[in-house]
C-alpha cells in the first residue's frame, strides 16, 4: 500500500502565506505544492485605511480579522503604540504580528484562549468588554466579510469603525492552471482549506474545468481545515474525508506528517 505521505500537500492560502507552510512542510519531508484559492489585493484607494491608522490613538483597541490585514495595516506602520490594545483570531495572525514585531513582550494582545475554536465569538469571551464600554475599537478587515464581531461589541456599548483594508477574490484560472488543479486531482492529495470561500471557489474551479466528473472526484480527496465552521461547510459540500485540526501552522503539519 502506498504510503499516505508520499502523496503532495496542497497549501490552498493566499500566497504570501502559503510560502513559509510549503517550506515548513518541505522541511518535514513532505512536498508541498502553492495553489492559493483566494487573491489579495489592497484596495485602489488606501486613504480611509490611512488616516485610520495616522491617528490610531485614540482607539483603545484594534482588531485585526486576518493576517491579510495585519500585513495591509503595517504597510502603513514604522511601530505600535504600546497604549492601544491588538486582537486577533487565530494562530496565523499572531504569526504576522510578530513578524512585523508585535509580540505579548512589547503590545496586549487578545486572542482566543482554545486553538480548537478560532473565530469571532470565542474572541468576544477573551476580551474585557467593561474596559472597552463607550471607548473606541476599530477593526480591520476586508471589503467584505462577517459582522458578528462589530454587532456584539455595539452590543456591549462599545463605539466601532470598520475599515477595509483589501479585498478578496477567486484567483483567474487559465489553462495551465486547469491542467495542474486536475493533475493534482487525478494524483490525489491532501488539500489544507482555510476559509470556506476558498473552499466553494475550489469545487467551482474544477466544475469549470472537469464538470460534475471532477466534482465527484474532488469530494473524495482528504482536506484538512483548522476550524469547526469550514468542516461544517466540507461536509454540506459532500467532502467525506475531512480532518479539523486547531488554529496555526504546527496543528497543520502535524495532522499531515502523522497521518497514516
């Protein structure tokens, strides 16, 4: 019988976070192949994000939705005021944080406390909303997205702005592209899924390319996704072989690595 981890990893995030998974799963022995599912692009016009972030002290706190949009907001950014308070999902963007040097040693930073439940609600319960009553929060986030989180924090008396920060789009498939999604098919993989857009673009990109043959096809394949809500969408999506793991690149790589 073949050997499970003979078989290519596919990183489906955004290429600038795919890169540095590739090469930590590289180093762990396994081939990762980048095939990003979702295209970030800033917006054309920066300025809202800009004067946001020029006068960002008189926010007590900043949430981020993504580390797309750390990495769009610190384009703007030499430093972080110590004063204003961070919050973030998940492991990845801690991850980004730190990489443009916010870390628990030089900023408060809240995230949620269990890396198995990642999302906007469990980063409600992590915050002190009695510090935050009738002071100012602003989150970044892109053009489009969910409002649970400004709707609770409205809810608790807080004073929310939203800012987009970029925006989200499925990736042009040509025909080169056509031709590696469907050999990565036919060869089967592992396919790490981060957010249920991808997700839904994947199966509309082999539906174009292969029709309901290659969708049939697709659903059968093992996909790996770091939360309950994209496990949810798998399964409504007819995935019959799907892993959850926890927030963050370690649980990733060692749901693949071990998996026999």
């Amino acid at each position: 019988m073949t050997d499970p981890r003979t078989r290519p990893v596919v990183i489906t995030r955004p290429l600038a976070q795919a890169a540095p998974l590739a090469q930590k799963f590289a180093a762990a022995g396994r081939h990762a192949e980048v095939f990003p599912l979702l295209d970030i692009q800033p917006l054309p016009d920066q300025s809202a994000l800009h004067a946001a972030l020029r006068d960002i002290r008189r926010y007590a706190m900043v949430a981020f939705v993504s580390p797309n949009a750390i990495d769009a907001a610190f384009a703007h950014l030499q430093d972080w005021p110590r004063e204003v308070a961070l919050a973030v999902v998940g492991e990845g963007s801690k991850a980004a944080l730190a990489r443009h040097g916010v870390t628990p040693q030089n900023a408060t930073i809240f995230s949620p406390l269990d890396p198995q439940r990642t999302d906007s609600q469990t980063l409600l319960e992590a915050l002190d909303l009695d510090a935050l009553r009738g002071r100012r929060v602003m989150i970044i986030r892109g053009e489009t997205g969910r409002e649970l989180l400004a709707d609770a924090l409205r809810e608790q008396g807080v004073e929310v702005e939203q800012v987009a920060a970029y925006r989200r789009s499925a990736p042009a498939l040509d025909d080169a592209g056509a031709r590696r999604l469907l050999a990565l098919l036919e060869a089967g993989a592992d396919w790490i899924i981060t957010s249920s857009e991808a997700l839904r673009y994947l199966l509309q990109m082999v539906r174009d390319a292969s029709g309901d043959a290659g969708v049939a096809k697709m659903q059968q394949q093992h996909i790996v996704v770091p939360h309950v809500r994209i496990a949810e969408t798998a399964q409504t999506l007819g995935f019959v072989q799907v892993t959850q793991t926890g927030s963050g690149d370690e649980p990733l790589l060692a749901a693949l690595q071990f998996r026999a």
